[in-house]
C-alpha cells in the first residue's frame, strides 16, 4: 500500500536506469533534500548545527569517500585522515597564498592535492591487498602527521604549527553564522553525493566492484587491475580531501594536525562498516550513528547513574562511551555485516507485502 511498484511502467532504457527508478524513493529524497535546505534552517538551534548537523555533514561526505574505495573497490585504507589532512592544508596554502582564490576553488584544490597523494599511496594496492594494504595506507597517515609538523611551508611557518582561516564568502556571500555554514556545507555533500551515486553506477562503478569481488576474474575478462584501483582511489582521495577542507575551513576555523590523527581514519572506517560498505546511503546512516552516539550517551549516562545511585565521573563517561561503541561495532560484523543500509533495505522489502502476511 506504501511502497508499490505496481504501475510504474518503464518505456524506455533511460527511465529504467534512474537512479531512483521507484515514484516514493524519488519523492521521499527529494523532500528530504527540501527539508534539509528550509525546514532544518528554521528548525534547529545554534548547538544543533555546531554540534551536530555540520560535523554530520563533513563526516558523510568523507565516509562516501572512504565507501568508494572500501565499500565499492574492496582496497582496505587507513590513511583517509591523512587525506583529510592534505586537503585542508593544501586548501589553506591555496587560499593564502594566490591573491583573490575564491573559497571553493581553493576547497576543491584540496581535493585535487589529496588525489595527487591518493595515488602514490595507492600504488601498492597493485602488489598487495588486504591487511598489507591497511599497513600501506597506514603509512600515509604516519608520513602526513611528520610533514605538517616539521615542515613550516605548509603552515605558513606559524610557530605554533597551526593555522587559521576566516572571512570566509562566496561571491560576496559571507559564510559566518552556523546556518550559513550549515547551507555551504549541504551543498556540496548533496552536488558530491549525486556524483558519487552516478559513478558507481556506471562502467567504472562496475569494474570497481568486478575487482572488489574477485580481482582475477575481472582481469580475465579484460577489466585493468592497475586503472580500476587507481581511480577508485583517486576519486576516493578528492572527496576525502574536499571534506578535510570543510573540516578545516567551516567546522574548525583553526586546527593542528592532530585534527587528523589516525582516530580520524579508524572512525571514518567505523562509519562505513556501520552504515553499510558498497552503499552511498549507508554512508549517511553511518556518520549519522558515529556522530550522534556520542552526545546521546553523553546526555543519557548521567541520568542513568542517579537512577541507580551510581556517580559517573567525566572519565568515566568517556571510557564507557568508547566500551559501548566497540561492542556495537563487533555486534554489528556479526549480526548485520552489510550495516544499517541493509536493515533500511529489508525495511522497504516488507513495505512492500504490507499488511499481508509475510
């Protein structure tokens, strides 16, 4: 009755290949789209955006990112917070120091910095794979932590090693007030995700996952090991790199490079092993379950241990939250290894049948 397809003919080749083809999923997305540009604006407080909506936004962004390379092309990365770190501070240099850069130029000359890197420290995806890879892309996120400490070029040479923007403006439009930041920040998660949805779904979203799923066979069949994996990092690295900007740019202001500390690359691959790997959705439920979690176990320990009589310091607020965020992500691997964009799916399956037995 919900979520019925019966009706919706196709009549051509194109119409079939929407990427919403289903009438309720067009229009559930695009009036969620709606009422993230009106409605939230006029709902949410200044906590709400500071706290919760921008960090949610920059982090969904990186997790597509990171789902691109992990979740669609099967090359295993730890070094996403290196990426993230060369995109802001190569946006920065970009910024600072070619007189009249406009602020999103300088943002996707992030991007293209963190490709650059992408692609060397995706080499040896070439030669190994698996927990040789992790330890290879690890190796970017050692490498980038030694470069923006000790060589001054990249932080203007501040004493201090770190750096700071403001006055931020698009064409004259200043980004100061969290809505407005909020509103720069959908945009380019709402332009990057479509890309990122088309791309998966074309012929190199399917090589992608032809090598994700058995290398050698994709070989056989003529798809080239070498291009595919490169560009899935290649493009992975951009949007990586974009969101490292907006993290530097929109949400931090100032930063260091422990801003992008390896913590930053484990959570990005919690999200995805969260939200669903192979699933640009996912990475929306998985940044969304990342972000959130924190603060309501922060709201919620406190009242628990006066209902029980129990005083829980601050410490021990923290050590708890990050007990009960490992336990969910082992449930999770066991229980639901395709993440929360699985149970969505199974949810839309039933929507289906509704209300007859099932």
């Amino acid at each position: 009755m919900f979520y019925r397809e019966n009706g919706q003919f196709k009549t051509s080749y194109q119409a079939d290949q929407q990427i919403f083809p289903i009438a309720q999923d067009r229009w559930a997305v695009l009036g969620l789209v709606a009422f993230a540009f009106i409605g939230v604006p006029l709902l949410a407080d200044e906590y709400m955006f500071r706290a919760i909506l921008i960090p949610f936004l920059i982090l969904a962004l990186a997790a597509v990112g990171v789902n691109v390379l992990v979740g669609y092309c099967g090359q295993i990365s730890l070094g996403s917070g290196a990426f993230m770190a060369v995109g802001a501070y190569m946006a920065y240099n970009t910024y600072i120091r070619i007189e009249g850069m406009p602020l999103i130029v300088a943002i996707l000359s992030g991007g293209f910095f963190a490709t650059l890197t992408g692609l060397v420290f995706g080499v040896p995806s070439l030669r190994v794979k698996g927990l040789y890879l992790a330890v290879a892309t690890l190796a970017a996120q050692f490498f980038a932590d030694w470069a923006f400490l000790r060589v001054g070029w990249f932080t203007n040479n501040n004493s201090s090693g770190s750096v700071s923007v403001s006055n931020l403006n698009v064409m004259g439009w200043a980004i100061d007030t969290p809505v407005e930041k909020y509103l720069f920040c959908l945009g380019f998660l709402v332009v990057i995700a479509l890309l990122a949805k088309n791309l998966v779904r074309s012929a190199i979203g399917r090589e992608w996952m032809a090598i994700r799923d058995m290398d050698v066979a994709a070989a056989v069949i003529g798809i080239r090991p070498m291009y595919a994996k490169l560009s899935a990092f290649a493009v992975s690295s951009f949007i990586v790199g974009v969101a490292g900007a907006l993290w530097g740019f929109v949400h931090l202001g100032s930063w260091e490079p422990a801003a992008f500390s390896v913590d930053r690359s484990f959570q990005l691959l919690f999200m995805v092993i969260i939200g669903g790997m192979g699933s640009i959705m996912g990475s929306f439920f998985g940044a969304a379950f990342i972000v959130v979690l924190p603060i309501f176990l922060n709201q919620f320990l406190p009242v628990l241990g006066d209902l029980v009589g129990v005083s829980i310091s601050t410490a021990g607020i923290s050590h708890t939250e990050f007990m009960i965020f490992g336990a969910l992500i082992v449930w999770f691997l066991i229980v639901e290894p395709h993440g929360l964009a699985k149970l969505w799916s199974v949810a839309k399956q039933k929507l289906r049948l509704w209300p007859f037995p099932h």
